[in-house]
C-alpha cells in the first residue's frame, strides 16, 4: 500500500468492519445513531442521508440520480473543513454504509475528479489502492 502520494485515505466498508480510529473521520450513510454513542474512538463523526433508492433498483445515492451532490460533496466539505480547522485534523475518512449502496459510492468516488485528487480510496479487505 502506498501512502505517499499526499492524498487522505478513504476506506469503504460495512457496518463495523473497522474498530474506531482517533485520526479518522467517521461518515455514517443511512438511519444516525445517537452522535454521542457513535462518536466514541473517531476524531469526528459526520452523517450522510443519500435519497432513497429510486424506482429504477439505483443503490442509495447513486451518481445518475444526484449527479455532484452526493458523496462527493460531502466529501469535499470534509476537506475544506479539514483545511480551515473546522474540524479535527484527520488523516483517513471511513464511510460505512450497507453492502446494497456501497457498488454506488464506490463508483461515485472513483469517478469523481475532485475526489480522486484528494482521498485515495482503498479496498476493505487489502488496504490497497481501489
């Protein structure tokens, strides 16, 4: 895994695949939890409610149907907040969403130029570069 290229490493992942990290920004997608109980171990926790899917079978916040205004926004409001100390410095962003929106914010994240140019999305089994 090659971590020196400068970008933050974003890892996607199911529901509690991985244990709480203090350099890490939590990005919760569906239902919240009390931020209270979620926040525990995570230098912040931020939620992220995608619509829900449509009628065409399109996971929960699938590029087609928001276009720029999902993940990737979000994303990109975590990095500006990261750089005008808004919120905790942090150093890797895990989102943790059910297995039926994760194909979608993958390809979202993957696809995404701005993104691309600031997180370095990883796969969850290996660690290494998605």
């Amino acid at each position: 895994m090659q971590d020196d290229d400068g970008r933050i490493r974003l890892d996607l992942c199911g529901p509690g695949a991985l244990p709480p990290d203090a350099r890490a920004v939590l990005v919760r997608v569906g239902p919240d939890a009390p931020a209270a109980a979620q926040a525990r171990g995570w230098a912040a926790v931020v939620p992220f409610a995608p619509p829900a899917p449509t009628a065409f079978g399109h996971g929960a916040g699938c590029g087609c149907c928001l276009g720029r205004g999902g993940i990737g926004t979000l994303l990109g409001d975590l990095f500006r907040r990261r750089a005008t100390g808004d919120i905790a410095w942090f150093a890797r962003v895990v989102v943790m969403a059910d297995a039926a929106s994760l194909p979608a914010l993958r390809r979202d994240v993957t696809t995404d130029i701005v993104v691309r140019a600031r997180y370095r999305a990883t796969d969850e089994q290996t660690g290494e570069n998605a």
